[in-house]
C-alpha cells in the first residue's frame, strides 16, 4: 500500500434504527412493517417500505435467525429443470414466497429418487425454513424432518395442493368429442406418473360411449425401439384414430412433428393436444390446443401452507397431529382449456351434422 494511503472501508448500510429515525416511528415498528407482523397500518407499512427500498435496506438474515430461530429462506426441489414447465413453476414459488418475506434456494433432482433425497438433505443443511417438493414421479415424501408442501397431483397421498389434472384431462376430451372425435390415441411418457395417469385418467373418463381410446407410453416404445423412435402415429391415422391427446406440450410437439413429416395434415386430417401450456404453445404453427395450469395460484396455495406450517412447527410448540407435510384447504386448482389450432372437426358427420340411420330415425 503506498504511504499515507488507507484502507478504505466500505460503508455499513443503513438499518433499523436510521429508518425509525428519519420516519419518526420506532425500530419496532419498522421491524413489523418489514416483517409483517404486529399491528401497523397499511398506509404506514407502504411508508416504511418504500423507504427501506429507497434507501437500500437489506434485512439481515444471521441477525434474524438469532432472533426468531428461522433464518427466512425456503427450498424448492425440481425433479428436472431441463423441462420447461419446471422454471416457470419456480418462478411462481419465488413470488410467492417473496410476497410473505421469503428468499428461496432452488435444487434439481435430476429425476432421480436418490438426487431427491440429497436436495433435500442439503437443503436442510443450509438451516431452510421448509422445502417446497415437486416430487420425482412416483416417490411419495416422508417426514422429512422440517416441515414441507409437496406439489403432485391431488390423487398423491401426503400432496398439498397441485392442478387438478384429472380435470384437465376431462376438459381436452370434451373439447375433442365436441369436434366429433371418437377414436382417440393417448399419449404419455411414463406409467409411474401420478400426474401423467391423472391425466389420462381424466381424458378416458371421458371418452365417447360409441368412441374407443387406446394409450401409448413412450418409455415403453423406446425401451423396445430404442430412444427417440418414431411413435408410430401415421399407423394409428390410418386405423381411423383422428386425435391424439399428450399428457405435455413436449410430447404434443412430438406428435406434430410425426404427423408433419408424414405428410398428415394438422388438424385437417388428424388434431393434436397438449397439456401445460409452455410459452412456445402458442407460436408454433399451428397454434397448439392445451391445457394451463394456475401456478400462481397453487405457488400461493403452498407458500401460504407452508407458512403456516412453519409458525406451527415453531420452538416450544409440539408439531401438527399430521407431521410436518403441509396441508391447504384448497388441494386441487381447476386447470383451463385453451384453443388453438392443432384441433378442428374429425373428418366426416359431426355431433353438429345429423347422420340417418335405417328406420328414417336421426342421431342429433
């Protein structure tokens, strides 16, 4: 260091008490309009808050954990960040929980049972509040050792609130039988999903009584044909399946691409549908029909629950008769169908288009 130089320190952020002081409120109640707690006007806790943000505030978290013995900070398991329906998810969760004060550290899974259990065990490691699970399919969530909100399928015994897939496995048939549909191929990827045999559970409840459907797991095809192997889908159009309902957007654009590159016409010749609603659903051409999930309105639900969880599984207070999983009173949140492109009439007489049988008598 040259002589007569010093060291600069940085200079200490401004706290608590610099914000009581230039407001005229007490370091109290800054702490409770920050924190959300304790009786304070809204009027007043807009104030503070937008003075705590004008002036750069950073709460600190070591000195929090100190006070309240929680240190603010969730986790959220993916079981594959890969897929793009799980970042959209966990942007969901992150408002959420910001909303009620909450940072949210993020692990991947991988989708493996094994790399699940790890998430977990490091995330506790790093002292989270709780953890938000979007389980690896299949695996059911255990006491875990802090209390936890597990987002499934409604079906999934221990699940806190998820979409209710089975609805919007309803709606996608209802909406394909009102085209005149009747053969129906359903496609999924793997028979160990809760939430894909929801789906599927709910497309075949409703499938015409004078209609049939038949379904195609993938990893079953590709354990047979190897990875990546065509669905066989041009087979099926000409058996006289004229929809083919996935269980993903993924899968759906899988299916379009078969059908294009067999020179099947979507939807003039065959419609196509999807599930989830992934940003590009609606720019690729056609449009894709499918179903959206409210994420942030289940993120709500489960940040909420957990919330709830956590102040329950406080020091000196003994834990929920149920164990640390959250639970919400709402645990299913209706899916919505959305229209696009990739569906029109199957070809041929439509519930639209009477169709005459021997006797002189009308099917309308």
């Amino acid at each position: 260091m040259p002589p007569g130089e010093q060291l600069a320190h940085p200079r200490p952020g401004p706290n608590l008490n610099e914000i009581a002081a230039e407001l005229g409120v007490s370091a109290a109640t800054v702490s409770n309009a920050l924190s959300g707690k304790g009786r304070v006007s809204a009027e007043l806790i807009e104030r503070i808050r937008a003075k705590a943000s004008e002036v750069g505030y950073v709460p600190s978290q070591a000195g929090r954990a100190l006070r309240t013995g929680r240190t603010g900070v969730l986790g959220l398991v993916l079981p594959d960040i890969s897929n793009p329906l799980f970042p959209q998810i966990a942007q969901a969760i992150e408002y959420a929980a910001s909303t009620l004060g909450y940072g949210v550290l993020i692990a991947d899974s991988r989708g493996e049972t094994a790399m699940q259990t790890e998430a977990v065990n490091r995330l506790i490691e790093q002292d989270v509040d709780g953890i938000v699970i979007v389980p690896r399919r299949g695996t059911r969530i255990a006491d875990i050792g802090c209390p936890v909100a597990v987002i499934d399928s409604p079906s999934t015994p221990g699940n806190t609130v998820a979409a209710d897939h089975w609805q919007g496995g309803q709606a996608i048939v209802e909406h394909l039988a009102g085209l005149g549909h009747k053969n129906l191929l359903l496609i999924g990827n793997n028979p160990a999903s809760n939430v894909q045999n929801d789906r599927i559970g709910g497309m075949k409840s409703r499938i015409p009584s004078d209609g049939k459907a038949e379904v195609l797991w993938i990893e079953r095809r590709e354990r047979e044909w190897g990875k990546g192997c065509p669905l066989g889908l041009a087979g099926k159009v000409a058996e006289g399946f004229t929809a083919f309902a996935a269980v993903s957007d993924l899968h759906a654009l899988r299916a379009l691409t078969e059908l294009h590159r067999a020179g099947i016409g979507v939807p003039e010749e065959a419609s196509v549908t999807g599930f989830d609603d992934l940003l590009w659903a609606s720019v690729v051409t056609p449009g894709l029909t499918t179903v959206r999930m409210d994420m942030p309105r289940i993120a709500e639900i489960a940040i909420g629950a957990l919330a709830c969880a956590i102040e329950a599984d406080g020091p000196g207070i003994s834990r929920p008769a149920t164990g640390t999983v959250a639970a919400a009173e709402t645990t299913k949140v209706p899916m919505q169908l959305v229209v696009r492109q990739t569906t029109a009439p199957a070809a041929g007489p439509t519930p639209e288009t009477p169709t005459q049988i021997p006797g002189g008598k009308c099917l309308c």
